[in-house]
C-alpha cells in the first residue's frame, strides 16, 4: 500500500517547500530511471584489454595459416584453357565405350581419337562438338574429356 500512495505524495507543496515522501522518508523520490554517473570499472578495463590482445594474436595466426592453406591448395590445379567456336580438340577415350572383344586391344587404344572442332560453347565447362554420326555418344562434353589439339598451342 505504501508504493500506492508515493505515487501520489511526489508534488512539492507551496507551504512546505518539499514532497510529503520527502518530509517522512528524508530522501527525494526517485521515479522513473535516471542514468546514474559513469564509474570506471578497472577489471573489466583490463579484461577487455587482455580480450583484445588475444584477439589480435589469433588474428595474426590465422593469417599465417591462411597463407600455407592457400600455398598448397593451389598447386594442384591447372590453368583454365579457354576454348573459341572453331577450335580444334581431341576427344578423351577413358570412358567411350568401344566394341571390343578382348582386354588386350583395350590396353592398346590411344587415350585420345579424333580432330573434332567445337561447333558451340555451352558454358565455361561444356562445349558442343562436331562428331561424326557412328560415334553413338553426345555431342555436349565437358571441358574435361577434351584436349586443345597441339597444332593451335604453337601458333
């Protein structure tokens, strides 16, 4: 009952020069919230400090490991061979299916057939080729089963 009635008693009165709360209580009413002054809290100082000095050794580890990943992640891959309507490429024989009988004849065959020229580029990873009619297989390949023919390379 008593938080009802401070509610109330907060008006300063002409007569008395102050609050009813202040007269019985003797402290002013606080209502609402006021920011109160600002201290200096040294071990929060510090454990920001110590925080954001681990922060920047991590960093400075991170970057060296970033450097070594990126060193060797690099060096196993090859430069992009950009290919032009017309060029001329071989066609890989990995996995073409040819009519063989034996294993012995499948061991002989060269690992590349052809001088096929590239009729369209579908994306950077497909190109369509002109292939001849008894090749029973699709005319868009990936980049990956063709090689740019050694004649162009020379030029």
């Amino acid at each position: 009952m008593a938080t009802a009635e401070f509610a109330f008693n907060n008006k300063i009165y002409t007569v008395t020069k102050s609050s009813p709360f202040k007269i019985n209580y003797k402290i002013k009413l606080r209502m609402g919230f006021k920011i109160r002054k600002k201290r200096k809290h040294m071990k929060a100082e510090k454990f920001v400090k110590e925080m954001k000095e681990i922060y920047k050794k991590a960093k400075a580890v991170f970057k060296k490991l970033q450097e070594k990943i990126k060193k060797y992640a690099g060096r196993d891959r090859k430069e992009v061979v950009e290919y032009k309507v017309g060029d001329k490429v071989l066609l890989s024989t990995k996995d073409l299916m040819w009519q063989m009988r034996s294993r012995k004849i499948k061991k002989l065959t060269e690992k590349f057939v052809g001088l096929y020229k590239i009729k369209k580029i579908i994306s950077e990873n497909a190109v369509k080729l002109e292939l001849p009619a008894l090749m029973k297989i699709h005319l868009v390949l990936n980049v990956s089963r063709i090689v740019m023919c050694q004649e162009q390379i020379k030029r």
